[in-house]
C-alpha cells in the first residue's frame, strides 16, 4: 500500500523549507561577504570581487593566526584529556565491588550543584602557574562531571557477559577497558568528544579572566577584540575591514561545520546512549 502525501505533510515540508533557509541565508551572506574584497552591507548571492585575501590575512599575520593555532591545539589536546578522563573514570565507576566506590561517586556528583567560586578557582589555577597561559583551558575544561556520568551510563548498557567472557579469557581490567569496552564505545566517543571539542574552542570567558597576554589568547577572544573594539591588525594584502571580520568569523564555525555532519550519528546515539538507563 503506498503511503499518500497528506496536506499536513506539505505543511510540514514548506516550514522545514522556510527554516532552513532562515538558518542558511545568514551563514551564506557572511561566507559570500569573507570572499568579497570590497564590504558591503548588502545581501549577494556571490561576491562582486572575488578574494581570498581575507583568509592569507587570518594564515600570514601573526596577531590573528597565533590565537588560532592556539585554539586548535587547545582543543585537540583537551578533548583528548577530557575524553581520556571521562573513559577512564566512568570505567572505574563501573566497577560495584571497588572499595569507595560511592563515596568517590558522591564526592564527583557534587561538584555539579556547588562550586567552590570564582576567588579560589583564580587562586588555584595560579598555584599551578596556569594564569597567562593557553594551557588553563586544556586544564579547567580536562574533567567535566557530567561527561564522565554519561561515559559511567554509556558503559552499563554493555552486557556484563562481555565483561565475564574478557575475564575468564585472562584480560586484566584494563585490558577489558581498551580491548572490549572502547571499542564498542565509539558513539559515546563521539558524542562526548564532540562536546569537549565544543567547549574548548568557544571558550571566551576563562581567556577574559585569566589571560593578558596576547600570544596566548584564542581566537574567539582575538575575534571579539577584533570587532568589538576595531582592532584590526594591518596586512599587506588588499582587503577590506568588513572582509576581515566575516572570514574570521568563518574560520571561527568551520571546524565544526565539517566535522558536525559526520559525527551526527555517533552524537545523537551517544546522548541517548549515554542519558537514557533502562
């Protein structure tokens, strides 16, 4: 029997159409407006002078590039710590008959209602000589309870038969963890990881507190210094302030605009994974 398309399903397809195109129409104005070497503040569908002098500014001038190799390395070193705490600390979690268990669970579990300020973190991150330094978010943002919770949830849906067959094969338990329960782990993997990822590379605040050196600031921070108070650095390339600022701005989302789709799947199996616990 062939399913008719009903009148709801036409509405339903023209108001996917009409919300697409109100999230699409801005992204395209600010890609076509970072290609176009005279600013506009109009609407093209293609820039009217084509460039991509906006984009060797960002690779060639030392004030903007430095904060993005900074953002990169940033995130790609605390994503894996985060993701590498996480794992291991949702495994050890998982294991009922480790002494302590709960109370260590506890001491975790309130670090989510209460936090100790913003004074003593300061203080503490300056015992650790992080203050002035990228590496603070590599650091602040290396445990996050909530991940490791969905990381502990995501490792209880493994059958427990997995686990009993690795034991009676000879593995130790950390074999069991990267030999059985990583591998069937690649969607809570994703999924998290993807959060980390998020986190570190749009973290705007912990550079504003704990940063003032300009050689160790992020690019979100460098970006909004950029626009905000019309810091922009000079290049010998002939471009426009407006075309600087857009293609900054695209190479602020692009990362995630390419690695998004991709990991779509993984990130929505994972949350549901990892939060839902029959």
């Amino acid at each position: 029997m062939k399913n008719k398309t009903t009148v709801f399903d036409i509405i339903l397809y023209v108001v996917f159409a009409i919300l697409t195109l109100i999230i699409i129409i801005p992204i395209w104005k600010v890609v076509s407006d970072s290609l176009n070497a005279v600013g506009v503040y109009k609407f093209q569908l293609w820039p009217s002078d084509f460039t991509l002098a906006g984009y060797q500014t960002i690779l060639t001038t030392e004030k903007l590039f430095r904060p993005f190799l900074n953002s990169v390395v940033t995130t790609l070193v605390g994503t894996l710590l985060g993701l590498a705490m996480a794992t291991l600390g949702g495994y050890v979690l998982n294991q009922y008959d480790m002494p302590g268990r709960n109370l260590l669970s506890y001491f975790l579990l309130i670090t989510m209602i209460f936090s100790g300020g913003m004074i003593p973190e300061y203080l503490v991150m300056k015992q650790l000589h992080l203050v002035d330094s990228m590496w603070i978010l590599v650091v602040k943002h290396g445990i996050n309870v909530y991940n490791l919770v969905l990381m502990k949830n995501f490792f209880e849906g493994i059958p427990h038969s997995l686990y009993e067959a690795a034991e009676l094969d000879g593995c130790t338990p950390m074999q069991i963890f990267y030999k059985v329960v990583l591998p069937l782990s690649k969607a809570a993997l994703a999924s998290i990881g993807l959060m980390f990822a998020v986190t570190i590379w749009n973290d705007y605040s912990t550079v504003q507190i704990y940063i003032t050196n300009p050689s160790q600031v992020n690019f979100q921070y460098q970006l909004r210094v950029m626009i905000m108070d019309g810091d922009t650095p000079t290049t010998a390339y002939k471009v426009s302030q407006n075309t600087l600022y857009y293609a900054s701005i695209v190479c602020a989302i692009l990362p995630f605009m390419i690695a998004y789709p991709f990991l779509q799947k993984y990130f929505v199996t994972g949350i549901n994974a990892g939060a839902v616990k029959e």
